[in-house]
C-alpha cells in the first residue's frame, strides 16, 4: 500500500497475527488510519498458510477452526467459506492405533469392550486399583482419575511428556481437566457446534482483514529496534508479542513451549490417511505428523503430499514462542507484567503472547473484539 504520513495514523498495531489483524480491520471500519508492521517476512502470524502441490500446508502447526459462539463463526466466515472439517485425530502407540478423543472405538481396540458400561467398568476397576485420595495433585493423577492407567500410560503420558518437557508428576492437574472421554462410538474431537477449515487456507483471511485504503502493512520488521521511537510518534499501540520482553524482563522471564517443523514432500498421494496422527510413545521425537491435503479431503496433486514432523522444544531467547507455561508459578509472573501493562495508557496488550495465555482461534477472536468495543464503542 501507498505509504502514509507518519503523523496521520491513529494506531500501530505490532503483530499481523489474529488478535492484531482483528483490531486493525474493526479500527478501519470506524475510519482509523492504522500502521500495521510484522517481524515475519509474511502477515497472517501462526495461521499462516501457503500453498504447494495444490495443497494449503499450514506453517506453524495445525489449524482447525471451532466454536460454539455463532457470532464469532459469523464473523469468520466474513473472510472465507469453510468447509464441514471433522478433527479426528489418530494415536499411534508403537504401531498400534487409537481413535482420539478416547471413545468407545478407543476402548475396544484397548480391551475388547464392547459396551459402554463395560468400559466404564474398566477404567473404574483401574482407578481402584491406584488408589488415589483426594484431589489430583498433578496431571498424571488427574488422567489416572479420569481414565485409569491402560490409558494414561499409552496414550497420555509420552505425548504430554514430549509437549511440555516436563514429567508428568511435576505438570499441574488443570492441563488435562477438559480430556474429552466419551462412551459413543465418536472420533469428532471436538464438542463445538462450529467446526471447519477455510477453503484455500488460512492466509487469505488476515489478507481480507487488512485490505483497506486504511491500513498499511510493513513486513520484516522488528519493533524492538525502534521501541522507542515507535511509543512516541504513534498516539496508540497495540501490542501482541510477548508481554515479559515488552517490558525488557523486567520481573525476568515467562516460560514458553517452542515447536520445530520438518516438512516433507512425498511421491505419494495418500501417506497416512488422516490429517493428524499423534505419536503418544516417549521415544518417537516429536508429537504428531500432519498430513495437509486431509483437511481439505485430499484436495492438491496426484502423486504428491506434504508431511510436517511437529517437535516440541524448549524455547529460549531469540526462539519463537507458541505456548505459554500458564501454571501457578508463570501466572504469578505474568501478573506482575499485567499490572505494569496497566500503566501503559497508551499501549494495548492482546493476544497469545500479549495476554500470556492459551486461546484457541475462536478465543483470540473474541478478545480482539471486547478490547475494540471497550476502545471504541
């Protein structure tokens, strides 16, 4: 876009992210001129999406979209048609695989149950038999309390481990407090009313936010080697990196959880048969194989397909962060950096990393929309 006078925006907006996207498309709807620069040679942030071999491959992990909330859905489905997606995701434990969620397919390929009062019996019998007391005191009595120890030992344990880098045993409880088990015969992962995955991807969302006479977008920029100039020639900010470095780790830092991606393009039309396989023992290195032509029902080349390996990493400076740590010791941390956030009157702290906390898509969208009701409306 045709750059600006400097002096004439209302808003930088750091991040072309969901959260950051969001706000400048509702900004420019209410005839705000916004600057919006990303660190990234690309826009559209984690959901970025690019094609090969006619297939939408997602960059930095799988994307599926999924909501209860009919307003949210409404509103991304402004920016693209989405098509009926299922997530069904598959464990492979040591050549052996599992329907995800656990359910009743689950079950019976486990022990041979065949009904669910059967497999009630099952895990109730291994609960028994660990005879745990009280509350769940980490995440592996949590998923013991919730579906005995067959399981948590092939298909919680490993893959949890391998994600956080952490035992098990030492992993707050909450983290697995929404396990989806279910006695039905049911490979939807998911219990949203809304499910799907725009057709011919991501990116092209975030390009519609954006497109506006409004708004200027500068790529491979990073705001941290002109913080300062930028807090003082922009009337406001919104903010979507990472909250501790903001305020130069002030309180020192948050943990996050990294990924790495090693994408594979094969002479095969059909690798595995679904989109995700989770890898749930310890010692295969990363944690799912993702097969992008099976979001879009195996739309792209013949003969062609594209994997990614997912390897969960520790993150360290200068590493991208993708999930937050939010346990006791993280929170308490970041709310030290939100009272600082608080302070800064003119600067709007929002998404993943600006909020320090683990949204969905549907979630990040919400967000972005409260903050510009309580910024404009």
């Amino acid at each position: 876009m045709e750059e600006t006078n400097l002096n004439s925006y209302d808003y930088l907006v750091v991040g072309s992210g969901l959260f950051g996207s969001v706000f400048a498309h509702e900004a420019a709807l209410r005839g705000k001129r916004v600057k919006v620069i990303e660190k990234r040679e690309h826009i559209a942030g984690n959901i970025y999406t690019k094609e090969f071999d006619g297939i939408q491959v997602h960059q930095y992990g799988a994307h599926i979209f999924h909501t209860s909330d009919r307003e949210i859905w409404d509103y991304v489905n402004q920016f693209a048609k989405f098509n009926r997606y299922t997530n069904s995701p598959v464990a492979n434990y040591k050549g052996q695989m599992y329907n995800l969620p656990f359910n009743m397919n689950t079950f019976n390929e486990l022990w041979g149950t065949r009904t669910p009062e059967e497999a009630f019996k099952k895990i109730e019998e291994q609960k028994r038999a660990v005879h745990l007391v009280g509350q769940p005191r980490n995440l592996e009595e949590q998923a013991i309390s919730l579906v005995g120890t067959d399981i948590y030992q092939k298909l919680i344990k490993g893959y949890t481990e391998k994600q956080w880098g952490k035992k098990a045993t030492e992993l707050p409880a909450f983290i697995i407090r929404r396990l989806p088990v279910r006695f039905t015969y049911d490979n939807n992962y998911f219990n949203d009313t809304y499910q799907g995955i725009p057709i011919g991807g991501y990116t092209q969302i975030v390009e519609k936010m954006l497109d506006s006479d409004l708004i200027d977008i500068e790529t491979n920029v990073d705001f941290f080697a002109h913080k300062d100039r930028y807090l003082g020639e922009y009337p406001k900010v919104v903010f979507t990196g990472m909250i501790d470095q903001y305020f130069d780790y002030k309180y020192g830092e948050l943990e996050y959880r990294s990924l790495r991606f090693e994408n594979e393009e094969l002479n095969v039309s059909n690798y595995q048969g679904n989109a995700v396989i989770n890898y749930t023992d310890a010692e295969t290195p990363y944690t799912r194989i993702i097969e992008h032509k099976h979001f879009e029902f195996g739309k792209g080349d013949s003969g062609k397909t594209i994997i990614t390996r997912e390897y969960p990493a520790n993150w360290k400076r200068g590493d991208e962060p993708y999930y937050p740590v939010n346990d006791v010791q993280n929170n308490k941390l970041y709310k030290q950096y939100a009272k600082l956030a608080a302070r800064e009157s003119n600067v709007i702290f929002g998404g993943r990393l600006g909020q320090y906390r683990y949204f969905d898509m549907h979630q990040v969208i919400h967000s972005a929309l409260v903050r510009v009701h309580d910024e404009f409306d």
